[in-house]
C-alpha cells in the first residue's frame, strides 16, 4: 500500500506544481528559480508530443502509447506487491508510476504536458522538465541498476 501512496504523492506534487505554473503570467516566464543561485530556470512549456516535440502531429499515439506502458507498469507493480523482497524493483517501478501518471493526466485532460524547469548545466541547458519526467528518469534507472545488480549474483553462482 505504501508504494501505491507513494506514486499517488509524485502524482499530486507535480500537478501541483504544473498548475502553479498555469496560474502565473506567462510574460514572466522563463526567469530564475529563487534560491538556486542561477542554476535552474523555470519556464512554462506547453509539449503536445513526447521529448522534445516528437510525435506532436500524431496526438492518438501520444495519448495512446503512455497509458498502455504506465497500465504495463503498473500491472508489474500489483504483480510484485505481495512478493517477499525485490524492494529496489518496487521503488523503482512506483517512481516511474508515479511521474507517468501526472504526464499522463496532462495529455489526456490539457492536450500537452506542462514543462516547467531546466537545469542549467552543460547539455541539460536545453531541455525542460516536470517532476514526473525526473521520476521517470529515476524510476528507470533503478530498474537498470536493479538489472545490473542481478545479472552480477547470475555470474557469481
């Protein structure tokens, strides 16, 4: 259940944040974060594809696509729930979840996902991400570690 919380709450906090950013003057974007010191800069992106636009002309297939892996994850996740251990799959699993569902709703319910910062170093200057899209991220790259991590006890025995 705690799991299932969890993603509820990445879920909640990046609409929120979304809908701060819908409420404020668009004139005033893209500005500093306060407190980051330069370092991240908020903006107020309206993205009707995937990354980067891709796919925008195709909005069945945006929507589409999202809701039958976000149902995939979150089918493995009550799949793995009343399993004893593989905790860092399940954390990894309820990040993903949980950055999937508040894209998702963005897609079906505005027709775009709200972007709203970028961090300011090197390459990552010119993407601009939500919360979910950084749980996303991480969710994944638990999964891979997780991978790594049983493909290493594989060879050992």
């Amino acid at each position: 259940m705690v799991f299932i919380c969890v993603a509820g709450i990445i879920f909640v906090i990046d609409l929120l944040l979304k809908e701060s950013i819908e409420q404020q003057d668009p004139e005033t974007f893209p500005r500093e974060l306060e407190k980051s010191q330069g370092k991240i800069l908020l903006y107020r992106n309206h993205n009707e594809g995937f990354p980067f636009g891709f796919l925008k002309e195709k909005p069945e297939l945006v929507k589409n696509v999202p809701l039958i892996m976000t149902s995939g994850l979150a089918g493995i996740l009550l799949w793995l729930l009343p399993k004893k251990g593989q905790l860092l799959e399940k954390i990894a699993l309820t990040f993903a979840i949980g950055g999937a569902l508040s894209n998702l709703y963005d897609r079906m319910v505005r027709g775009y996902v709200i972007d709203y910062f970028s961090i300011q170093w090197k390459k990552l200057k010119k993407v601009v991400f939500n919360l979910g899209d950084l749980f996303i991220f991480a969710g994944a790259l638990l999964l891979l570690i997780s991978e790594l991590i049983q493909s290493i006890k594989e060879m050992k025995h």
